[in-house]
C-alpha cells in the first residue's frame, strides 16, 4: 500500500501528500502517527520555503474514521476522556510546527478533522466542486481541532455559527465567497495552482517571510492548541451523549438522526 502520507520536496517547495485515497485520507491511526512524522521532516527541511498539503483520491480528508475507536487510546497510562479525544488531533495540530507557509491544496472533499487540518494552514485553494465544513452537529458531536476557534476568525461571527450549528457542509466555490478558501477551481487546477502559489511564496525572502508569519499570527493573539484543548473536553463529554449514539446509529444506517438533547 506504500507509506500512508508521503513528503517530497519540488525544489523550494515541500509537498506533504495523504495517501490513503481508499479510506478518503480518513484519520486512522496509522495515517495520524505517519502525519505527525511528515510534520518533522517538513518543519525541519531548511531548503524548504513553503509547504504544500494535500490529498490523493477525491478526498483532501474525510476526517475521522467513525467507524473505528474515535477517541485515541493511549500506550501506557489510561487517559481521561478529554486527553483521549486531544490525542486524535495532536497529529495534525503539528503543521502549527511549520515555520514556513503551509498552502493546503484542497483537491477534493474535507469534512470534520479533515476540514479543521485544512483550516490550520495559512492559505487554502478549494475545488469548486467539492463539499466542505464541519459536520459535528449532525453526529451529535462537539467541534475538535480547535475549529470553534478558527473558523469565525475566517468567515465572521454569523456565518461560522450557521455553518457549526447546522453541520451543513458547503461548496468550494461557497467556501471562497466566504473566506474558507482564497480561491476556488477545478479539481484537476487546485494542486498546480498551489504549487505555483507555492513557488511564488518561495521567490520571495526566507527570513522575511518567515517573521511575517510569526507576526501575523501573534498579532491575532493566536492559540489555536488551547483552543483544541478546551474543545476536547466538550467533545469528551458528547459522546458520552445518547444523542451521539444515535447520530452513530444513524450515519451507519444512511438515515437522518432523530436526536432528543440527551
């Protein structure tokens, strides 16, 4: 099946691939753990001037592989709930490591910690076909990922609360009208287009470019772990929730979920 996410370097540029088009780049162990080890090699890859991320299939990420355990297990120690469901993202929280720009190349569908990855990038080129969002509340389940944090910081207010509490997902060409995405396009475009993105962002000065990034985010006081972890105790404590068997019963049934707030 070869290596579960793959890195390679195109020059200046750092590409980071998830290859499990199979099981729509689902977050499975064995694609986290494989993650958060590309993560090093990529922060640490000094000839790297920008990094791209994206997926094979047409998928970017599916996000969680709900059919399997969706809280992390931990080797040794047991682990409260909370940390349980903070170990799932700890993986993809690692591109927060990257110094250099991180492009996401959202070449097909990223729904839940999928979406919340391409969110933890710094620009995002969407496929215009493509669906989108967080689709927690239909599970009966809390935001991870620290998307409850991101995503007004994206799109405002309004539009992140519509898009969290319906769980609707949207197109890539919904998402660049509301800031998801700088740019929406084909699918068979997005990838090329980032990479030339990419290179541009690699013609200009490293150091510059890197303080720039740092300046920009403390600027906005970021603290998107903090915010993953406060929302991993909300996501512990939902799926403790009769309502989130039920949006389990009802994702496994392809039916609609008859959720009671319980």
């Amino acid at each position: 099946m070869g290596d579960a996410v793959l890195y390679e370097r195109d020059g200046r540029v750092g590409i980071i691939t998830l290859n499990r088009p199979d099981n729509r780049n689902s977050m499975t162990a064995e694609l986290l753990g494989a993650f958060a080890e590309v993560c090093g090699v990529a922060a640490a890859d000094a000839e790297a001037r920008c990094v791209v991320v994206t997926g094979r299939g047409n998928c970017f990420s599916a996000g969680a592989d709900l059919r399997a355990q969706i809280q992390a297990e931990g080797e040794g120690k047991p682990r409260m709930p909370h940390e349980k469901s903070f170990a799932m993202y700890t993986a993809f929280l690692r591109v927060l490591e990257i110094e250099v720009p991180v492009v996401a190349a959202m070449q097909g569908h990223a729904v839940g910690g999928g979406f919340g990855l391409a969110l933890l990038a710094d620009i995002r080129l969407a496929n215009e076909d493509a669906k989108y969002g967080a689709n927690f509340a239909r599970l009966g389940l809390h935001s991870g990922l620290g998307i409850s944090y991101l995503l007004p910081r994206l799109v405002g207010v309004s539009n992140a609360a519509e898009l969290l509490f319906t769980g609707r997902l949207v197109s890539g060409s919904e998402a660049a009208r509301l800031g998801i995405a700088s740019r929406a396009m084909a699918g068979a475009e997005v990838l090329p287009a980032a990479l030339e993105l990419a290179n541009e962002i690699a013609a200009a000065a490293p150091a510059a470019v890197r303080m720039m990034k740092r300046s920009l985010y403390q600027g906005l006081g970021w603290d998107v772990r903090g915010a993953a972890l406060a929302e991993a105790y909300a996501q512990a404590a939902t799926i403790e929730t009769a309502d989130f068997r039920e949006g389990m019963d009802a994702l496994l049934a392809k039916r609609a979920p008859d959720f009671e707030g319980r």
